[in-house]
C-alpha cells in the first residue's frame, strides 16, 4: 500500500527492495553515520545486510512497534529517502520515534517534509498515536527546519551514541492533535 503527498508517495519496504535500500544507505552512507545512532559495520552495506534489515523492519512492523517506509517521487518513481516510525522504550515509557535520511542528491527540495507531514498523518490516523518525538544533531539544520516546520517543538537534549561516540541531540516533539 501506499500513501500519497503532492510530488512524493511513501511505501513500506519489501524484500524486493533490498538491493534498492543498499545503492540509498551507500550513497549516503557519510551522512547517515554522521547523524544516526547505531554502529554500522561493512557487512550492514552489503545486500545480505541490507536484506536483513528490511527482513527485521518487517517483523517489527507484525509486532506493530515500527513501520518504515521508502519515499519516492509519484513521477519517476526514484526512491529519495526513507523514513520511519518506530517505538521505544525509555525510562519505563514507550515512546514513539521518527528517524529519516534524504538522499544528498535531493537535500533542500522539500520532499522529506512532504513525507513527514504525511507519516504524521498515518501515526495518527491508523496508529492513534498522540506524540511523536525526533532528534537532530544540532548541526543538521536541514533537519531541524523540517521537523519545525511540520510543528515540533524543541524539548531539549539527548546524548545519542554515533557510530559509538556520544553526542549531543536535540530533541524534538509534536502532539498530533493538530494533524489533518
């Protein structure tokens, strides 16, 4: 199933999209490790991996804990982002997460909030989920203007470990009571 916006649409992954989601994390690989959290390795880079990963998004998505969607442009159909949904625990409470990377070739095109504004949309519509909460590295202002712009406000920080070296995030939140 997918879920339109003006120019893009959002899709969740399938198996038939590994060797896709592969060419999207190595082109982007810089800036993805520079502003996610997590360690990535080779082996994550590779189709196996890749594989792997869109195998375990899948699982989860069954357990209703996250859903992680491609974003591609309605006229070509070329993947330019990826973005996801997904519920954590911390302190005791669940919480819900969004995390996204656009690919560099399509930084300052507004397609990531396109996305955003309509995975918003679905969270509070199929999930009724109220809040959800982002973090940027406070460097990345190309995406701290997207979250602002879709309503989150700024909730302070977070230390997040990047590629396993603690840093700073700030950190954001949206009540959905406001989404269309």
């Amino acid at each position: 199933m997918k879920y339109e916006a003006e120019r893009i649409y959002i899709r969740a992954w399938t198996l038939e999209d590994a060797t896709l989601l592969q060419e999207f994390q190595m082109g982007n690989r810089e800036e993805i490790e520079r502003t996610s959290a997590g360690h990535r390795d080779e082996a994550f880079y590779s189709l196996d991996g890749q594989t792997r990963l869109i195998e375990k998004w899948l699982e989860l998505r069954k357990e209703g804990t996250r859903h992680s969607f491609g974003i591609f442009l309605k006229d070509t159909d070329e993947l330019v982002g990826e973005i996801s949904l997904f519920q954590i625990e911390l302190n005791g409470a669940a919480k819900w997460v969004i995390g996204y990377a656009t690919d560099r070739q399509h930084h300052g095109k507004g397609y990531m909030s396109e996305a955003l504004k309509r995975v918003l949309q679905y969270a509070k519509h199929e999930m009724s989920i109220t809040h959800v909460e982002a973090g940027a590295v406070p460097d990345n202002i190309g995406s701290i203007r997207v979250l602002l712009k879709a309503g989150f406000q700024e909730s302070g920080t977070h230390d997040v470990p990047i590629q396993g070296v603690m840093k700073k995030h700030t950190m954001f939140t949206v009540s959905l009571t406001d989404v269309e």
